[in-house]
C-alpha cells in the first residue's frame, strides 16, 4: 500500500543546510527527533504521557504533527506581527466551506522539511506511510467550492499575500459515504473526537454577537422565541497556511459557536438544570455540522444563522483588527478587502453597513461607498436550486437591523433603476433584492451584486453566462463590476505531493521553478516527442497506476490490473455531470462484448468516485445503478478482465491525491453551460491525463491551452443546449440510434437489477418520460465516439505520450497562483508583504 513516496522526491530545497532551514524558522538548536529533548520525544512523553515504546501509531503521528507545528510556530507568529507593523491592505477570504484535506505531508514539503523528516522516521524506523494515515481528512467543505478556497489560502500564503481566510470549526465534516447492497449510506464524520494538532484555541480573541431572538431546546428540535435578545460567542481555531518554501505562515481562522459564559441561576435554582443547559446545548449546536449539499440551497434555519454567525464574527474580528493601526474608517476599503465565496456570507453586506453605520456612526453615503468597495463576491454555479433566497421573516424575527438597512438599499436601489430604465417594471421586479409572493425572499445574489465592486464568475464561459443571463439585468446596470477569474488548483499538492515519480521527472527535465511558477511547464513541449523524457513519464504512470492497484487491494481487497486504461469520473454526484452519461457507455460497450466476445478492444478500468447529497434520491439511485454495474460486469465471464467498473466508496481529497495521478483518462461530461468550472479537470490534466470533456467550464480554457487537436472535445455547446430545449425528445435517439437503444432496453429489462424489479424505474423517466433534462441521449454517440478515437490513440503509445505531455505542458494556467495574482491586482489591490 505505497501511496505516498514523499520521502523518496528529490525536489530541491535550495537550501542545503537543515541547520539553515531551520534558523530560518527560528529554532536555534532545537533537534526534531533523535535525543531526549528532541521535539517529537517531548511531545510524545509530555503531551501523552506515554514512554518511549508503548505508543501507538496515532501517539506517533500526533507527535510528528505537533513536531513540525513547533518548527513553524515562531514563523506564524512572526508573520502576524510583521502584518501588524507594516499595516498592508489585508485579504479576507469568507467561505463556509474549507475542503482542506490531510495536512501534515502538505506542511511538511511546503516547509521544505523532507529531509529532516527522512532523517527522524529513519532514526526512530517509523513508518511514514502509517503516519500519514493516521490523519483524519479536514472535510469541511462539500466538493469544488470549498476545495477551491483551501488552494487559495495556499496559493496566497505562497505569493506572500497577507491573507486570511474566516470559516465555520465543523465538530462533523462532510459525512462519510459508506456502500452497502450498493446504496449509498452516510454516516457521521466526527473528526474532532481526537484532538486535532493543527490546531490552536484563542478563546482571548472571542467575539459576541446578538440576535434579536432566543432558541430553546424542547424534545430534541430547535425553536425561536421572537422579541428575547439572545447572544452566542464565536471561540476561533486557527490554523497554520504554510506558503511553499515556509517564508510566510499565514492563519485560517474557523469559529466554534458557543453559549455566554452565564448560566441562568434563576433557573437553574428553580431547580430546572436541564432547561439551563438546554441553551449552552442549543448554542453549540450551531456548528456542529456542515450542511451536506452541494449545489442546492436546503433553506434550513440554521444554516441561516450559521451564515449570520460566521459573517458577524469575522467582520467583529476584523474591524477590531482594523482599529488597532488605523483612527479613521475612511481608510478602511484601502486596509481590508473581503471577498465573498459565493452568496453563503452576502449577509456581510447588511452587517458591514450596519457597523459603520451605528458603530463607526458615518453617514449613509459615505457608508455605503465603503462597504462596496471592501466586498467583492464570487459566484459558483448558475443552477437556480442553488441561489440563496432566505425568508424575509426570519430577518424580522432574528435580525430585524439588518432587515431595515436591506429596505434602505432596495429603495435606492430600485430609484436608480427607475431614473435609469423609466416604465420597465419587469426589470424592477427582477432587480429587486425582495422577490415578492407568498412567502417574501430576500435574494442573496442580487445583494451580493448590489452590495460589492466586483462579482465574478469562475470560468471565462461562466462569467459570460452570468452575465449575459442569470442576473442580466444587474449586469446591465452595474457592467463594470462583472469580471472573469478563472479556477486554479495549487500545484504543490495537486503535482508535486500527489504525483512524485512525475514531479521528478519535470524537475530533472526543466528544474523545479514550476513548483512556484507553473507556467513553466511550457518548457516541456519541445521534449513531447522525446524518446527519454516520454520514457520518464510513461513510467511514472505506471508507477503511479500500480500504487493505485496495490492501495485498493490493501483497503478494500479488490483486485484491478494496471495494464488496462484508467478511466475516471469523480465529483459529486449529480445528474449535469453525467456519471449517468459514463455509465450508459459502458453499457454499449458490455453489449458490443456480450454480442462479439471475439472483438478487440483494449481493456479498460473504469472508476467512478462521489457523494450525493442525502436527500437527493435520483443521486442515490445513479449510485446504486454504478455498483449494480460493476457487480453485473464481475459476474460475467464474457467480459471479466475486458471492463471493469469501480465505485470507490467515501471520494475525499486523499483519494483524489492517489487516483489522479493513476488515471489516463478524465471524463469531464457535464451539459455543456451547467459546470461552472471545475477544478478536478485541471488535476488530471497537469498529472498527464487525456480528456474527454464538454465544452463546457475550464475544460475549454485547458483545450485552449493544450490546442484542440490533443483534447477530445465533444457534444453540445452551451448555446446548442439552450436552443434546443423547446423541441429536444430524448426519445429520438432511442428510435433512431440503436446501440443506445439496446443500451437503454437492456437497463430496463432488468438485467442489471435482478432481484430488485423496478429499482432503476426512475432512470428511465430521467431519460425518456421526463424528457431527459441533461440531454444524455443527445451527447450519448458523439461520446463513444470520442472515447474510439482515444482508444486508437492509446494503442501507440509514444503518440499518446506525446499527447499526455503536450497536456502537461499546457496545464501551467490552471496552477491557484494565477488566479490568486489576478483576484489580488484586479479585484483586491492587495500586495506581498515579505515576512523578513
Ligand atoms: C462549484 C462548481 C464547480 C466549480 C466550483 C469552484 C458550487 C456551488 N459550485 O464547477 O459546481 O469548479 O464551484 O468554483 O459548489
């Protein structure tokens, strides 16, 4: 189960000297292992008073972790007080979600610590491997969007940025997905019942915040009592951001919700203990879990106040922040920018105003002009099930201040727009921050909009299509603020972590300036033909793919063969990416096998990885039809050895680091105009992968970049979508197209599904009756088409290895470092401030 050769990567530090290294983080003679005093035994002896002998591997990997938390402490703090000094303008980053992953292999090459880690595992003989997979992955965050936010705090920390990014400490990450008669299950992800060691509590830094109204606790549901004042405390949690080379240690600082230090003696004299309690209990409540939908907003009252409490906390902590070096609020937009990740924290819009408005006791005007030019936001996605819309009567009811200033811009709002486009009342309604009906809604895109200086969508398409549809009327009154910034992945975790044996490769070809510049990976199109470096790269797939092979073996038993081509789709699970789509070509494939077990065909591994959220059914069965598949396909001894589809159980970022690199093949085969961007997409592509995309989100940006000719682009384009749902019938092509029909009858008689009747019925109604709104029908042959063509590719080798190169070499776009560079000089003004 060798997943992770970190020890074995040659990646240059520069710095020859440990002892060097180490008095850069300012550790004088500090030993990290290896004498009585050495770091890790200390941790080991005095945080777990445990002898020498007796540990177990979590005692030794908290330890470790603590070790290396140690050799950066001085580092962190020093760069706190070098921002402090020199007062720069300073970047928020406000998500709800973090996706951050295992952090201790990350921590350790972007500190440039390998070799002094070599040097304690080999002289204590622990093994890095079962160290390493002692670390719970922080899942606090649901897919892309909160993925996304984890590389740009290490993209900022890289550039040097004074960057900070604000959450949510989640007591439960995204739950974890277990498989069971091929259902999905989920069950909690408690990953703080061991303590974390990243992490440092500031209960000094604590923030209070108010609500105009009281929860109480009765048979287990929460409840509001309207007109009772109540406060909540945030306790934040911060943790390190180590910037590659470990120059600048920036914080991620996530709030804990909890009750006000007072107990209701009254009550609790009363001798009512329990219902004293019950409000500490409804206060902790709050962030206890993240809400596991991507994608759909569930519109539950408390994830509305764990949006209001991640905003109030943040914008209390950094206005505090704010007064400690500056006297004067005009400065303030010149001192911080706040960038929103999508409309979870628009909230900050209302509560921002608020503070300079009652707190800071400006004026409207001048208020407002600060709190836009502070905010800025990004959008994610254009599905309208997921833009926020929150009720305007819990507004009233829990925040009734924010409501009144929320009136106050719509008028001003809705004035402008009559001056601007007299008459057009249809353009008033659709502007308005209230949507109007039975139940008001305050529309959250549209006050991030109004409420900022720059929106941005995330993929050149998907800023176009914002623009031009989804909020067109707000694009048209404010058409400066709309702007691009296209997706990035940091390259240290997504290459030079993930994938060591290529990163070796690219380095000994080119040397390891791409780990910080990744643009130059250009410098490998000249060798895409050359015979050595093809070998290197080549070989380094293979290494990859069998490691991938001996994982799966040692954590599951099964047996994969990495001869065969690796072909994968993994992100969560949800009908516009089309897992069906993939599937229904292994269909046609398994029928061409079962009718011609003769014909050739280059065997082929099939991965699928994904969560559906829990309550999203068609997701669930989309899941259960996949393992039926692969169950079918195992059974079948036409077929056995030629395909074979895997589900792996629980995708997370630690198996996106081992798949990625194993794969040939990326399917990126969403409807075209419905992916916003994707960021998995770019982590195959720089791990030498081929894909097979729609052109749709990044993927035509990396097409782009690699040149058409080495991508297999097929199906729809946006535009073709959206013309033709007035008259698109699925039912067409299931006329007219017989290997799709055969594929479709097959599913429905059953087949798949013996002992199950019915199980895949509402497949059959996504497809056909209902009318088969992501168009699968339609992309079905143009795909399988696509894939034939890669499939001849594959069979010469040294063509296809050119190709995975001249991929590689094109991928330098989509390192987070770009795009965190443009988000600075374009949206934010924000500039490097070195830590000395
Ligand atoms: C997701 C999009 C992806 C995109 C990520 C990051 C949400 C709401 N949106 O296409 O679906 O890559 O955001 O921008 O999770």
């Amino acid at each position: 189960m060798a997943t992770k050769t970190l020890l074995e990567r040659p990646l240059s530090t520069g710095l020859q000297d440990i002892s060097q290294l180490l008095q850069q983080y300012g550790c004088g003679p500090v030993q990290f292992a290896g004498s009585d005093n050495g770091l890790y035994e200390r941790h080991l002896l005095f945080d777990n008073a445990i002898a020498m002998g007796e540990e177990t591997p979590r005692d030794r990997f908290e330890a470790v972790a603590r070790s290396v938390r140690d050799i950066l402490a001085q580092r962190w703090v020093l760069t706190e007080q070098t921002y402090e000094r020199q007062n720069p303008k300073r970047l928020y980053y406000l998500s709800m979600e973090f996706l951050i992953g295992r952090s201790l292999a990350n921590n350790v090459t972007n500190l440039l610590l390998d070799d002094v880690i070599k040097e304690a595992v080999t002289q204590k003989a622990l093994s890095w491997i079962d160290l390493l997979e002692q670390e719970p992955d922080a899942a606090l965050g649901n897919g892309g969007l909160g993925r996304l936010a984890a590389c740009f705090m290490e993209s900022a920390a890289t550039l040097h940025l004074p960057a900070m990014g604000y959450g949510l400490r989640y007591e439960y990450g995204l739950f974890k997905q277990g498989v069971r008669d091929g259902w999905q299950y989920e069950h909690p992800d408690n990953w703080l019942r061991v303590q974390d060691p990243w992490e440092v509590a500031r209960p000094n830094d604590k923030v209070e915040i108010g609500l105009n109204c009281s929860f109480e606790v009765r048979g287990g549901s929460l409840r509001a009592i309207a007109g009772r004042p109540s406060s909540l405390i945030g306790i934040p949690f911060d943790r390190p951001v180590v910037g590659y080379g470990g120059k600048t240690i920036n914080t991620l600082r996530l709030w804990s919700a909890h009750a006000p230090d007072y107990f209701d003696f009254k009550e609790f004299s009363g001798g009512d203990f329990v219902g004293a309690l019950a409000e500490t209990l409804s206060a902790e409540s709050l962030t206890r879990v993240l809400y596991p939908d991507d994608s759909t907003s569930m519109g539950q009252g408390l994830r509305f106040v764990q949006e209001y409490f991640l905003v109030a906390c943040s914008l209390a902590d950094l206005v505090r922040r704010f007064q400690r070096s500056n006297a004067d609020w005009s400065a303030f937009p010149q001192k911080a920018a706040i960038q929103l990740n999508d409309t979870h924290p628009a909230m900050a819009v209302p509560e921002l105003l608020r503070i300079l408005l009652d707190v800071a006791r400006l004026g409207w005007d001048e208020a407002w002009e600060i709190t836009k030019s502070t905010l800025a936001y990004t959008n994610h996605t254009l599905l309208p099930e997921a833009l926020e819309k929150w009720p305007l009567a819990w507004f009233d009811l829990m925040l009734p201040r924010h409501l009144e200033l929320i009136y106050e811009i719509n008028r001003r709002l809705l004035d402008e727009v009559q001056n601007r486009f007299p008459g057009d009342e249809g353009r008033i309604q659709r502007v308005s921050l209230i949507e109007d009906g039975a139940e008001p809604r305050i529309r959250m895109a549209n006050l991030a909009i109004v409420g900022s200086h720059s929106t941005n969508g995330v993929a050149a398409i998907h800023s176009d299509l914002l623009r031009k549809t989804t909020v067109k009327d707000l694009a048209e009154l404010f058409p400066n603020r709309f702007n691009n910034k296209t997706n990035g992945v940091t390259p240290r975790r997504w290459l030079a972590l993930c994938n060591p044996a290529l990163s070796k490769a690219i380095t000994e070809a080119i040397g390891d300036g791409w780990i910080t510049d990744l643009s130059q990976l250009s410098r490998l199109k000249p060798l895409a033909a050359d015979r050595s470096f093809g070998d290197a790269v080549r070989k380094s797939k293979r290494d990859a793919k069998a490691r991938f092979a001996d994982w799966l073996r040692w954590s599951s038993g099964q047996a994969i063969d990495p001869d065969t081509i690796f072909d994968s789709h993994v992100k969560r699970i949800h009908e516009y990416k089309r897992q069906m789509l993939m599937a229904l070509r292994i269909v046609v494939l398994y029928n061409r096998l079962r009718e011609n077990p003769q014909m050739e065909m280059i065997p082929r591994t099939f991965f699928f990885g994904g969560k559906a959220a829990p309550a999203y059914h068609l997701a669930k069965i989309i899941i259960k039809f996949i393992n039926n598949l692969a169950g079918t396909i195992d059974g079948d001894p036409d077929v056995r050895g030629r395909l074979k589809v895997v589900f792996l159980p629980d995708y997370c970022v630690s198996i996106a680091e081992r798949l990625i690199p194993a794969s040939d093949v990326s399917n990126q085969i969403s409807t075209a105009g419905y992916e916003a961007s994707g960021t998995s997409n770019m982590k195959f592509m720089m791990n030498g992968a081929l894909t097979v995309g729609t052109r749709d989100g990044a993927t035509i940006e990396m097409a782009e970049e690699a040149g058409e000719e080495n991508f297999f682009l097929f199906g729809l384009t946006a535009e073709q979508v959206a013309s033709s749902r007035g008259w698109y019938k699925p039912q067409w092509h299931y006329a007219n197209e017989p290997e799709s029909r055969a594929a479709l009858d097959l599913v429905f008689s059953g087949h798949f599904s013996r002992n199950e009747p019915g199980v895949f019925n509402p497949l059959r109604d996504m497809l056909l009756t209902d009318g088969d709104s992501y168009m699968h029908m339609a992309d079905l042959t143009p795909y399988i088409q696509a894939h034939e063509a890669l499939g001849a590719l594959y069979a010469d080798k040294f063509a296809w290895t050119r190709k995975a190169i001249l991929n590689v070499a094109g991928s330098g776009k989509f390192s987070s470092d770009r795009t965190i560079a443009e988000y600075a000089s374009q949206i934010w003004k924000v500039s490097p401030c070195l830590v000395p």
